[in-house]
C-alpha cells in the first residue's frame, strides 16, 4: 500500500489509512503522557534527593555547631580577658609616659615656675599692675611675636573698620559722624598711647622689658617642654616602664587561644573523617529504597519513552510520505477521512480520488 497511489484505492484502503491514522493519534498521545510521566517522576527524585541533601546539611551544621559552641566559649572567655589585660598595660605604659615625661621636663618646669616667680615679685616690689604683663598689652603696646602683631590689627581693625562700617549702615547716620568718630578716636587712643607710656610704662621699663625676656625664656622652655613630650611619646622602646609582666599574660593567652583553637580544628577534622560519614550513610539510607524504586521507574518509563517516541517519528514519516502526499495534509485527519468514508459506503464513490472530489463539490 505503501508504494501505490491510494486515490486509486477502494473502501478497504481508505480503512486501511483511518486505521494507521488512528493508531498515529493514540501512540502521539501515549507519547505525550510518558513524557509528562518521566518529567514528573525526574521532579520527584530531585525532590527526594534535595530533601536528602537538606537533612543531611541539617545535622552536619547542627552537630558542627555543638562542637565548636564549647571551643568558642572558651575562646570568646580568653579573648575577653586579653582585652582587659591589654587595656591594663595601655594604662600601665601612659602611666609610665607620664612618669618619665614628668621627671624629663621637671628642671625646665621647675626653671618656669621660678621664673614666674621672679616677675611676680619683682611686680609686687614695684607696685605694677599685671596688666602690663598680659598679652594684651604686649600686643598693644610692646609686639613682638605674630600673635602680638594678629591681635593688635584685629583690635585696630574693629576700631577704624568694622564699628564705622556698622555706624554707615544705620539710619540717618551722616558722614560728618564719621569724621567725628575717627578724629575723636584718634585723639583717645593716642592721649591714652601716651598717659600709659608716661605714666605707667616709663618708670618701671626695664622691670616690663625684663618680665618680657622672662616671659620669652619661658616660652623657650614650654616649647623644649612639648618637644620631650612628643619625643617620649613616639619613642618605640618600652622597657623602661616594667610592663613583662602584661607581656607575659598576654603571650600565655595567646598560646591558649591557639591551643583551643588547635584543638578545635581537631575535632571538626575528626568529625568530617568519622561522624559526618556515618550521618551520610544514615540518612541517605532512609530514603534509599524509595529513590531506588523511582529510578527504576524512570528507567522503564524512558525506555518506553523511546521505543514509542521512534515509531511515532517513523509513522510521521509513513503518513507523510504515503497519504498527504496524495491526499493533502488537510484531509489526513480523522473528521474527514470520516467524511470520505461515508461518501464511499454511500456508493457516491468508488476510489478514494472519487470521495474527495465529491467532498469538495459538496463543501
């Protein structure tokens, strides 16, 4: 049947193809549901499988969890006490910073205070206000330093400069007042230039000129001060401030922590040769039988899948090649061969070729 022209067939042919085209349809939905089936039971085993895994990751993390809960504690308890000790040699070495600073700078502190004594009673003894030691007044009357020199065009700023340009923006306010303003203040601050010279500086110059150098001696030696400090400070060697003892406390913890630490990795080695093992075996041992039973199933399922999947593909190939190449796709479907089927059992035709073309004139 295969290699004739089936339009030329009888009845018997035309059965013949209803028959093959029948079978095509059920072995296509066969297919259909075996591959629906292997897909289903392939989700299954992964479900299974995942579900293994899980358990499995479960008890290692917990068992895991238990051995290194006690090592940590311990690890946790020794590293709280470094902390303490470290903080206490922190304390002990600023403490020792401290001492060594105090009996480096103690001469030239000591020069200080006597120097400041000296001005102070040399003072008293002359009945000077210590106005005239303040550094006010080095900056107004005697600069001599930049900070002297900041401070006086500050003051000299705010008088010439910033109180007229306040008085210029206030209502009314006339230029003339401006002029009064500058000659009057310039009149004040030089009557008071010259009543505090000749009155107050003058007499006891060399006593104020004196307090100055000695004030400068003073500076000299705060700044040699601040020098040992910040020396002392980055100085590395600390073995002048007794602090082995810490040293040593804080190496023995050390040693401590690394010996748990040791002893930990121990264990968990020791865990994933045996214990872990034995876990893995137990679980996957539960559910063994039952993925055993769905792969078996898969197999004989994706064989079947196969053996009707091939001859799918070969009947595709046999309907195309022997009946819509004659017939036409369109009519090598199960309504219409039905269709001729009863045209010819009508006796309205005798060949297939026949049934179709009176098919057609009746559509």
């Amino acid at each position: 049947m295969a290699e004739q022209n089936i339009l030329a067939g009888d009845i018997q042919v035309l059965q013949q193809v209803m028959s093959d085209i029948r079978e095509h349809n059920d072995k296509t939905a066969l297919l259909e549901r075996l591959n629906t089936s292997v897909s289903d039971i392939r989700k299954q085993i992964d479900v299974k499988n995942k579900a293994v895994q899980d358990e499995i990751d479960s008890r290692v993390k917990s068992s895991t969890d238990a051995i290194c809960a006690g090592f940590d504690k311990s690890i946790a308890g020794d590293k709280e006490k470094l902390k303490g000790i470290q903080l206490e040699r922190e304390r002990a070495k600023l403490a020792g910073v401290k001492e060594r600073i105090d009996a480096e700078t103690a001469s030239l502190r000591a020069e200080n205070e006597d120097l400041l004594e000296q001005i102070e009673e040399a003072f008293i003894q002359e009945n000077i206000s210590k106005f005239f030691n303040s550094r006010v007044f080095l900056s107004l009357f005697q600069s001599r330093k930049i900070i002297d020199v900041l401070i006086y065009m500050v003051f000299m700023a705010v008088l010439y400069i910033v109180v007229p340009a306040v008085c210029f923006f206030i209502p009314g306010f006339l230029m003339e007042g401006l002029l009064i303003y500058y000659a009057v203040m310039v009149l004040v601050m030089t009557s008071i230039y010259r009543f505090i010279y000749e009155k107050k500086v003058m007499p006891h110059i060399e006593t104020i000129t004196a307090a100055h150098d000695t004030k400068d001696k003073i500076s000299v030696n705060r700044a040699k001060i601040k020098k040992i400090k910040n020396s002392i400070k980055k100085d590395q060697n600390e073995e002048m401030y007794g602090l082995d003892v810490y040293d040593d406390r804080i190496s023995s913890l050390n040693d401590e922590i690394s010996a748990i630490e040791g002893e930990k990795k121990a264990a968990l080695e020791e865990f994933e040769r045996t214990v872990k093992l034995d876990i893995v075996k137990e679980v996957q041992g539960q559910s063994a039988e039952r993925i055993k039973e769905m792969e078996a199933e898969l197999r004989k399922k994706t064989e079947e899948q196969s053996k009707v999947d091939n001859l799918v593909k070969k009947q595709r190939i046999y309907i195309s090649s022997n009946y819509e190449a004659y017939l036409g796709k369109e009519y090598v479907n199960a309504e219409k061969l039905q269709s001729l089927n009863l045209i010819m059992k009508s006796g309205a035709a005798d060949t297939i070729g026949q049934a179709v073309a009176a098919y057609k004139n009746r559509h």
